[in-house]
C-alpha cells in the first residue's frame, strides 16, 4: 500500500516498485505506473493502486475418485497481475484519496477465481482414477491439468492475471482410509520388525548357548588342570616324603653308625681299662702274694677303714675290748 501524506488541503503519495498507480482526475490519465511519486488535490483525485508482484495462493478442495473414496487436493497456484491497467479496468483496485486506504478486496476476487478455475480439471482428473492410483501416480497429473486449465482460460486474460505455476502439494484420504491404507505398510513394516526382533532374540539366544559352552569349556578345562594340579601336589608330596624318608634314613644310619663306632671306641677303652686295671692287679695280687699275714691284714683294715664312714666318738665296751684282747693273746701264742 502506498504512502500517503498530508499538507494543507493537499496529498502525497509515495509508491513502490512493486505497486502499480493510476492517478485519474476528471476522467483522464494524469499519472500511472510502478514507484510513483506526486502531489494530487484529494476532492478532485481518482486512484488506484494494483500490485503487480508475484504471489502464492494456497489451495485445499475435496474430490471424489472412481471408488467413491473422498479425498483432499492441496495446492499452490503463483499468479501476478500482468496487466494492470486492464485490472484496474475490471476490478475495483481504487484507493482512498485521504487516507491511501483500499476501498475494496479485489484480490480476493482474484483468488475465488483461480479456486474455481484449479477445482474444475482437478475433480475431473480424479472422478476417472481409484483412489490408490490418485495417491500415487495422479499427482503429476492433476499438477499438469491444472497448470494447463489456468494458462488457457480466457477469464484470467480478461481480468489481465497470468499464472506463473501451479503445484500439487498432496492429496489425502480422509483420516480413517489413510489409517486403513496404511495398515498393510504398517502390518509389513512391524512384520520386519518383528522378523528383526526374533533375529535378535536368536542371536541373542545363540551368543548365550556359546556363552554358556565356552563357560562349561572353561570350568572342564579349569577341573581337569586342578586335577593335574592334585596330581602334580601329590607327586610332590610324595617325593618330598620319599626324600625326607630318605634323609631321615640317612640320619638313621648315620647316628647307628656313630653310635656303633662310640660304642666300639667306649668298649675298647673299657677294655683297656679293664686290662689296664687287670694287669695292675695282677701286679698287686702279685706284690700281696710274698707278703706276711700280719701285714696283709694292716692293709685290709687300712682298706677297711677308707671305705668306713667319718667316726666322730667310739665307744669301747668292755665285752667287745675283752673280745679283741682274747683274739689279741690267741694271736701271741
């Protein structure tokens, strides 16, 4: 829109490059075309304003296909305004000349047009095709047969619009045939996943079944190394007991051996002895033999007496003193 200014009894407008202005005053052209800019009396002035830019008009409609099934058509339709003198001829493009303000909607004519005009080969195109085919291959179809309705109706030339595109964005079922159609995808897609599940529960079962067979492998190959392990203790314990057997053997006859050359050593030094003392009294017996009696028995009761313990008083009697002087005369005579 453009802008409009105010000075006195006078206003300014101010286009831009994509607006279109007609300034019209008593009936005659003064001023028209993109980015005008000019002062005009307002009581006396006849604008109008048709832009000329390009712009995108959304369409959504409902069609029917061959299997009775209703479907929902979204599309984008690119039009411009290219000749907007023409416009401003057939539709109502005037402008406020106070406030720069449109008087009316004419685009939305416009728009209501080109609905009607797309809508048309549309429900046309899918009234002839199921509506599996309309979902998928029509929509190239129904996008060419509207690009191709819009480039030669009469009507848009008229009103000076030109299509620049036309674009089929979708087309939809309704919610609960779109759920049905996809319950096949939806069945075949879980199918794989559950296909994808059970692989995986089995390799999963399987890496177990390893698993549990390489631990049952493990434990037989620990059990039989204990076993040699026992076996291996054992044979040591028993070599160990044979050469502590054999030691204390050794030791054994070592210390009879000892003990029988102590013993030898201990009797051929008793016999020594015994000769020794043997020889010795021998000799005695010998040196006694010449001896007088009276002196033999001087020596046996000097022997007596060094085997006699300590006498500290002596008691002589008179029987055993009468007794000893008797022996003692029998012995004079």
């Amino acid at each position: 829109m453009a802008d409009v200014t105010r000075l006195l009894f006078l206003r300014h407008l101010r286009g831009t490059p994509t607006t279109w202005i007609r300034y019209q005053h008593n009936g005659r052209s003064r001023r028209e075309g993109t980015g005008q800019s000019f002062w005009y009396r307002p009581l006396v002035a006849v604008l109008s304003e048709v832009p000329v830019d390009d712009r995108e008009l959304p369409l959504m409609f409902h069609a029917r296909t061959a299997d009775f099934a209703d479907v929902t058509v979204q599309a984008t339709v690119t039009y411009r305004i290219a000749d907007p003198a023409l416009a401003a001829a057939r539709l109502d493009f005037s402008v406020d000349p106070y406030r720069g303000q449109a008087r009316a909607r004419p685009l939305d004519q416009v728009a209501t047009l080109l609905t009607e005009l797309a809508q048309q080969p549309a429900l046309d195109l899918l009234v002839r095709v199921p509506l599996a085919d309309a979902l998928t291959r029509a929509i190239t179809d129904v996008r060419e047969a509207v690009a191709a309705a819009l480039a030669a109706d009469a009507r848009l030339s008229e009103v000076g619009v030109e299509v620049v595109s036309a674009r089929v964005v979708a087309i939809r079922p309704e919610p609960e045939m779109e759920r049905s159609l996809q319950t096949p995808t939806r069945e075949a897609v879980q199918q794989d996943a559950d296909k994808a599940t059970y692989a995986r529960r089995a390799q999963a079962v399987e890496q177990e079944r390893a698993i549990a067979e390489n631990e049952l492998q493990n434990q037989i190959e620990l059990a039989r190394r204990e076993q040699q392990l026992v076996e291996q203790k054992g044979a040591n314990d028993r070599r160990q007991a044979e050469l502590t057997a054999a030691a204390q053997l050794a030791a054994a006859q070592g210390e009879a051996e000892k003990s029988r050359t102590l013993a030898a050593a201990h009797a051929d030094r008793i016999r020594d002895v015994g000769a020794a003392e043997g020889a010795a009294e021998a000799a005695r017996m010998a040196a006694y033999r010449d001896l007088p009696t009276e002196v033999l028995q001087a020596l046996a009761i000097r022997e007596l007496a060094g085997q006699l313990p300590q006498i500290n008083q002596l008691t002589i009697t008179p029987d055993l003193l009468s007794g000893a002087l008797s022996r003692f005369a029998d012995g004079q005579r």
